[in-house]
C-alpha cells in the first residue's frame, strides 16, 4: 500500500507541474502567478551499533524528492506540497477548491517505527519459569500510513452543503509477541514473531445548512478495524484444571465495527444569546466475540452576552452507555470446544454540567472562571465488587490570560478536581494543576519564553481487592507531583545572525500503596492473601539542553547549526524479597545526543543547494545492546519558478 501511495504522489507532481495553462484570464480583478519547486536528492546514513538510534528513521541510502505547486487562477485554487526521503517515509498535501462550490483536501503521511527486541536470555532471568525465544535474531518494525480526504459541496446561491471525510490507518510489519504458556508451576514464558497487516477505515457523511436563523446539521459515521496478518496464534498448552491439553488460539485481533448518527442544531438570535442542541447514538461490534455496545448522547449549550466585557457560557451533556458481553465465551482447540462464563457487563449514565464566566476586567486581560460537576451512575456491578459505587466528580478552574504590558503576553490557568469514588487507584481523589505560558519581547532582538506546568496528586483510601474474603482492602494512600519546565531565548545581536537557547527539566515523583497477588502456597493455584507494601516510592526525571545559531554570511550562503542533549533517569523500590525484581524493570539511565548542521547555497536564477548533516547519539547504561550512534546526510539541489 505504501509503494502504491509514492508511485501516485509522483505520478500527481509529473501531471500537475506543467499548471501554467491555468494562469489565463478569468475575469478576476485579482491575479495570482503559480509557483513551483522542484527538489531532487540523495539520503545517506550510516548506523554503528543499535538501531534504536534511528527509532523513527528508515536507515537505508535513498533518493529524495520534494516538490511543491501552488497556482491560483481564480475561481479555481490548486496546491501541492510532496515529499519522499525513503519508500515508507513521505508526506503529501494537496488540495483543489472552486469559488465556495467545491472544496477538497487530500493528506497522506508514512513513517516507520523501529521496535525493540527485548531478550529473555538474560542473565539473572528468575529460574521459576522456562523460557522459549523462537526468534532471537529477528528484528521488528512497523511500517504505518495514515491518509485523510475531505470533500464538501455547497449549493450555489443558498448555505447549504454536503460533504464527506475518509480516514484511513495502515499498519503493517514484524513485531514481538510476549505470552506465557502452561499452568500454576509449569509456566513458559515465550516470545515469538508476528506478522501483522491491520487496517482502520472511518466514513463519515453529513449535510448542514442554514434556515433563517437556525443551523442544522446531520452526519452518519462508519467506522472498521480489519486486522491482517496472523490474526491470532496457537501454541499447545498443557492440560490444568479447567481445560485438557490441546493447541489453543491466543493474543487474537478481532475485527471491530461502530457506527453513529448525530444531529446538531444550532441557533443565534441577537448574536448575544446563542443555544445549541445534539442529539446522537453509537453502535459497536466486536465480531469475534459477539459483544455489542449501544450508547445515547444529548448535550445543550447556551451563550449569554450581556455586554462586551461579560459572557456566560452553560453547557450539559448526558450519555447512556448500555454493554452485552454475553453470558459465555467460546474457546475452541484443535480437538476441544470449551465454554466459559461471563461476568455480567457494566452499564453506565453519565451527567455532566459546566458553568464558564469570562469577564474583560481591563483592555487585553481575560479572566476565566468555571465549575463542572459529573455523575456517573454503574448498573449491574454485582459481580464487580471494586466498581460497585457511583462517582461523582468535581472541578474548579480559574484562567487568566492577556497582555500586561507591551511585549508581555501570558496564559495561565489554576485547576482543582475532587473525585469521590474514583473507579480506579490510578485516578486521584484530589489533583491540583497550574500551567504558565509566557512570552516576552523586550526589544525586537529579544525574545524570551517560558512555559512551566505543575500538578499534584493525591488518594488518600486506596481499594484492593482480597478474593479469600471477598472483601475490598483499605491500604495505603498513593500522591505525588510532576514539574514540567521549558524556557526559551531567543536573540538576534546581527541583522543575519540570530541564537536560540533553550533548557527543559521534568520530573515525576510518586509514593503509593501497591498489592500483589499470590497463591496459598498448599501446592494448587489457589489465590492467597495479598501482599501489601504500603510506601513504594517511584521516581522519573528529564533534563533538556538545546542550542541554535543561525547565519547568513550573504544573500547567496546560510548556514544553521543545532545542538541538543537529553538525559532521563528513574526507577521504582520495593522492600520485600519478592518484588525486588520490580526495581530491574523499572530502571531507566538513558542519553541522547543530536547535532544537525543546515547549509543552504544560492547558485543562480531561483537554484540553490541544500545539504542537511545529522548526527545522533543514544546511550542506554542500563541495556548497552541498545546503545548507537548514526551520521546522516541529504543533500538536494531546488529550483523556484
């Protein structure tokens, strides 16, 4: 498919250069003279060690193209904008458009993903398990593409408009499956390859138009999962106590399908009262298994504008989400047909209403103000002992945007939510965020940004679940902060010379009860009581150096030079023997290095040539397997026309 995409990009930009047949007279006051470029080059790279280094980059030597049309002989309006640096990594823009009667856009972007192959054959592997690498020499990654079309059609004359939007996401590759074969004391951990070819396609189609002083507007939407490639695999698994040995499926990908119709209308009289109304319901399929969900939606809006510095803005919303698993699954082997029941899905209505003030109190200051209350009501939780209450959430917010003096411009924004009955202990019951944006332009040479966001969280009633008693667990509370900074200067002491230095620092810092799951220890698979460690800290932090200079030595030469380093670190601690092994997994010590160097030569009449030098760095000090580097080069010669 992506082959496909690139012999059509190029066939586009042949048929579409010669446009100059469209800059003839259409009686328009206005004329505007097409622009073209053509960019053809070469990409060169060379990897030494790990391709880690090159996580989002194809490695291989490769042409390069680049060419862009712009011709605007009005009422028609044509643009195209292509680019290839390897067969799975290009992108294309283009559109074409007549007076406000037709509009169309077509965008379609690839990129590969280099994936890590994580190695069993580890030397402090536990010895409690057997391990099984089907693969070890394999390497993995995926090739995706992601294409987007919209057409909309206008009636002449009348606000009315039809249109339509195709998304479509393409995967395909190699990956590692990780899965663990057997039963309670004969346990395989195996990794093996998988092909996968998974496509996601979403229609959407809709009409909307104007009638006095109403907007209405309809749209369907059709949306498909088809996975590809080995769809499910099968292992043989040895015989326990709820199944006889056979080969059984596993790690299936099954096909899904949803759907949805929704109605808008909206409304605006004076221009200081607007209302708003939605109407819909969702459809969804997994094919597979046969489980359906069925969903209702309704929301209101409503704007009040009493004067220019006052506005009130009200909002409500409610969904009804109603889920059918079934009351059995299906597993089928080679020589079996095994039934297993099904705990009764949750069905669940949501509520929700928002109140926003904004209030000008001075020229160029906003301030925001708003309060959001939403109920959300479980049914059929009986079998679902931790997800058995109602929750109730509310939040707090308090924006205050604008410009204080000249040159100053600054967004910030304090925000508390309270939780009562949070489903999950991930979700906190108390959470406090501040996030500051700022600019500031002393003098034209001189620009300084800063943008910092903070937030801390906090649950003090964990709830675990203890499945000898059939009883949930008060244990341990979980909170923590995150800081997030990034600070920006930029300066231009010359005309052509221009620097930028920037700094990033984040770190996350958690402290929460956790519970681990284990057996009686008589022998069977039967569950113990849990253990409980109430104090495990966890901590992660980044710091980010960047340095640009930019000059012009003339009108023909310029030359960029950038520089970046990051460094990240963080790991978990637990106190009990048997969950050391937590700390191993959760260690992180990495570096990465990136210098790029831009040069771009003026020769002659609209021809330049530009060359583009990276080097990249990745230092892993925990796994060294995947420590690399990587030199790269692209080197294009353009014409403007």
């Amino acid at each position: 498919m992506i082959k496909k995409n690139l012999c059509f990009l190029f066939l586009a930009i042949l048929i579409l250069l010669p446009c100059n047949a469209y800059s003839i007279d259409m009686k328009y006051k206005f004329r505007y003279p097409p622009t073209y470029q053509l960019s053809p080059g070469y990409n060169m790279t060379t990897l030494k060690g790990s391709e880690r280094v090159l996580e989002y980059y194809e490695g291989d030597d490769s042409l390069v193209f680049k060419g862009i049309v712009e011709v605007y002989p009005l009422p028609h309006r044509f643009h195209l904008e292509a680019f290839t640096l390897t067969d799975d990594d290009y992108y294309l823009d283009t559109g074409y458009a007549y007076k406000d009667l037709l509009l169309t856009r077509l965008v379609s972007i690839g990129i590969v993903h280099k994936l890590n192959h994580y190695d069993f054959s580890l030397p402090d592997v536990s010895t409690y398990y057997r391990y099984d690498e089907r693969n070890p020499g394999d390497k993995y990654e995926d090739e995706t593409s992601k294409t987007e079309f919209t057409l909309r059609l206008k009636m002449p004359n009348y606000p009315l408009h039809l249109y339509t939007r195709y998304f479509n996401y393409h995967k395909e590759g190699t990956i590692q499956q990780r899965n663990a074969i057997g039963y309670f004391g004969d346990i395989t951990k195996t990794s093996q390859s998988r092909e996968i070819d998974s496509d996601t396609g979403e229609l959407t189609i809709g009409t909307n138009g104007h009638f006095g002083p109403v907007e209405v507007q309809y749209s369907h939407r059709e949306k498909r999962f088809r996975p590809g490639g080995e769809r499910s695999l099968k292992d043989l698994y040895p015989a326990s106590s709820t199944r006889p040995a056979d080969r059984y499926p596993h790690n299936l990908m099954p096909e899904l399908k949803s759907s949805s119709d929704f109605i808008r209308i909206h409304t605006s009289y004076t221009g200081r009262i607007v209302g708003a109304l939605t109407l819909g319901n969702t459809r969804a399929l997994n094919h597979y298994s046969g489980a359906k969900r069925r969903s209702f939606y309704s929301g209101v809006q409503l704007s009040y504008l009493p004067m220019h510095s006052l506005g009130f803005f009200l909002r409500w919303h409610y969904s009804d989400r109603d889920n059918d698993v079934g009351k059995e699954a299906v597993l089928r082997g080679d020589s079996n047909t095994l039934l297993y029941p099904l705990r009764q899905s949750i069905d669940r209505k949501t509520g929700s209403l928002t109140l926003n003030i904004r209030y000008r109190p001075l020229k160029g200051i906003n301030i925001i103000g708003g309060y959001t209350i939403t109920s959300i009501k479980r049914s059929d939780t009986d079998e679902w002992p931790v997800l058995n209450k109602n929750t109730t959430r509310q939040k707090y917010s308090l924006k205050v945007y604008g410009r204080i003096v000249k040159g100053l411009k600054f967004r910030s924004e304090y925000i508390f939510t309270r939780t009562k009955n949070p489903a999950y202990n991930a979700t906190p019951e108390r959470m406090h965020e501040v996030k500051l944006n700022t600019t500031y332009t002393p003098v034209e040479w001189l620009t300084g940004t800063i943008v910092y966001y903070f937030r801390k969280i906090r649950n003090p009633d964990l709830l675990f679940y203890n499945a000898i008693t059939d009883e949930m667990l008060e244990e341990g509370s979980m909170q923590g902060t995150i800081h997030n900074l990034i600070a920006l200067l930029t300066f231009t002491p010359l005309e052509r010379t221009s620097f930028t230095v920037g700094a990033g620092f984040y770190r996350n810092r958690q402290t929460q009860a956790l519970a681990f799951g284990r057996f009686a220890g008589d022998g069977t698979s039967n569950a113990g009581p849990p253990l409980v460690e109430k104090n495990v800290p966890y901590k992660d932090r980044s710091y980010q150096y960047l340095l640009s200079i930019n000059h012009s030595f003339n009108d023909m030469l310029n030359i960029g030079c950038d520089l970046r380093y990051v460094i990240s670190k963080g790991a978990a601690r637990t106190e009990y023997s048997q969950t050391s092994y937590i700390r191993d997994l959760t260690k992180l010590d990495q570096r990465e290095t990136g210098a790029d160097i831009n040069i771009t030569y003026r020769i002659f009449n609209g021809v330049s040539f530009e060359t583009t030098l990276s080097y990249s760095r990745f230092e892993d000090r925990i796994e060294s397997d995947n420590t690399g580097r990587a030199y790269k080069a692209v080197m294009m010669v353009k014409k403007r026309w």
